[in-house]
C-alpha cells in the first residue's frame, strides 16, 4: 500500500485534492477494490426448475407449500453507500494531536466517498448529533464528488450525542440496501447503538463501523489536580468533575478499556465490521490498513 507523507498530505490546499491523492494511493497498490461494486437484489419467487442453483431455494415457502420455489434476483449496476458523520460537541475534542475528532472523520468521510465514486458507487452523505442534521441522497456521479466535500467544508458541530436516534431517524430515508458506514465516537449507551445497527443489518444492508477516540480519552495523561468539563450539555449545563487524574488512572482505563471491547464484541456477534482509529494516527493509514484487511 503506498502512502503520503502525512505533514505533506496536510499541506495540500484543499480537503478534495488531500482525499483524491490519499485514494489514487490506495488504488495504485490494488488490484481489486475491499469493496463488491455489484450487488444483487431479490425482485420475486419463481417455481423451480431442473438446473436451477439448490442454493436460491427458499425453504420456508416449501416449509409452509410443500413445492420448491427459488428466489429471482436482479444484478445492480452499483452499489448504494451511505456515510454517516457524527458531528455532535464530544467529536471537537482534542488533546496534542493534529487534528480533533470531527476533522479527522471528516478526511474519512471524503476519502470513502472519493474511493466510492470512483468505482462508479452511489454515495450519500448524512450528518448526525442528536438527530438527523443534512442528508445529502447518493449520486454515482464522481463530479458528485465536489458536492459531498463542500458540505463537509462547511460543516457547524451540532448538539449532544444520541447515536440510536439519529439512526432511527435514518432508517426512514433508506429506499433500498446498501453498504452503510458510521463514523462516531460512539460516546453513547453502546447497548442501544448495537441494537440500533443490528436492526439495520436485520434488513440486509452491510455495515462498517469507524470508532474515532483521541488517545487522552483512553489513557488519561494529565497530571495534578484538574478540572473535566464535557464538552455537551446536559439540559443548558455542563458537567464538571473535579479529580486527581493519576487517582484515578487505573480505574478509568478499565472502564474506558471495557467501553471499548462492548462495541468490539457486540459488532463481531451481529456481523459488522468495526476498525477504531486514534487520531494520533494519520488517517489515511488506518484507513489504509482497514480497506487492506476487508480485502484479504
């Protein structure tokens, strides 16, 4: 996989010319996209007929008729994506690295579109916080590219995070299956999330979850006696908590270490690929490494 040089990626003008150099990188060092460009969709049942494939039988029509049917598809021109960015308050967090957390999904969000369009996928943008902010429909157009990226530019960080509503909301606008990607910290009840996607994987649609963390929120290196303050409000307040971080150190990273293996787990039971990205590293190599593993 070839890369750029992350300080060099930085220093390129604009978010549409870094996600096109980081992707034309990627491709350069593939022979064959991480993902299926062609999808089938079931359109109606048919009675079989000697030759038919044993593996389109339905066997719960035959369970209830006693007689074989096979399931008739139709072979999609492309596949239907649909990124989803999480831009509530917690995202803005940033401790000593080069970018916070919305910045850094934000280069994810261009980058897999770019890839997308670029093998002639359809593409749709949806911004979220405590609910559905902008959804932008999928286009297959790579001019659509320009589109998606402006939005992205001009992105204003919205309220509190509640995951499971924004995807509930979602949903609605969901006309057919598709290849959904979820771009979040994920600083809500996991057991809700989970839920949420695997309803959503319930209906057939392939799911990616991207979970971005800035390291500080893992470890917690802070020294003496602080103040943490959330970054979202709670009714109009903040919270505040007083501490003594190396008290309590240990105890925080087991929580946060547990918080962590909730998603982890809970994505590989129901099917869905989950890659946590820190923004200590440079984005376009973790996503390399991601698209690298979902080809193997």
């Amino acid at each position: 996989m070839k890369y750029i040089d992350p300080e060099s990626l930085l220093k390129l003008s604009n978010l549409h010319l870094r996600a096109r150099t980081v992707v034309e990188g990627f491709i350069s060092g593939m022979h064959e996209s991480p993902y299926r460009g062609h999808s089938l969709e079931f359109v109606q049942h048919r009675e079989y007929a000697p030759g038919d494939e044993l593996r389109h039988i339905d066997w719960k029509i035959y369970g209830k008729t006693d007689k074989f049917f096979v399931k008739q598809f139709r072979d999609e021109t492309n596949m239907r994506a649909y990124i989803l960015l999480d831009t509530s308050q917690s995202m803005l967090f940033k401790s000593d690295t080069n970018m916070d957390k919305l910045t850094y999904g934000v280069h994810l969000v261009a980058a897999l579109s770019y890839l997308l369009l670029h093998q002639k996928d359809s593409v749709g943008v949806t911004l979220i916080d405590s609910r559905v902010r902008k959804f932008i429909p999928s286009r297959a157009n790579l001019s659509y590219f320009s589109t998606i990226t402006e939005v992205l530019e001009n992105i204003e960080p919205g309220d509190e995070t509640k995951i499971t509503d924004s995807l509930d909301e979602f949903s609605k606008y969901l006309k057919r299956r598709g290849l959904i990607i979820l771009i979040s910290d994920l600083f809500d009840e996991p057991e809700s999330i989970l839920q949420s996607l695997r309803h959503l994987k319930f209906k057939h649609h392939d799911l990616i979850v991207f979970q971005i963390i800035d390291p500080a929120e893992a470890n917690l290196p802070f020294k003496g006696r602080a103040i943490f303050e959330s970054l979202e409000t709670e009714g109009h307040l903040r919270r505040q908590i007083y501490s003594e971080p190396e008290l309590i150190q240990s105890e925080y990273s087991n929580l946060f270490n547990t918080f962590i293996e909730n998603y982890t787990t809970g994505c590989r039971q129901y099917g869905i690929d989950y890659c946590l990205l820190k923004t200590d590293t440079p984005f376009e190599i973790g996503l390399g490494s991601f698209l690298a593993s979902r080809k193997a």
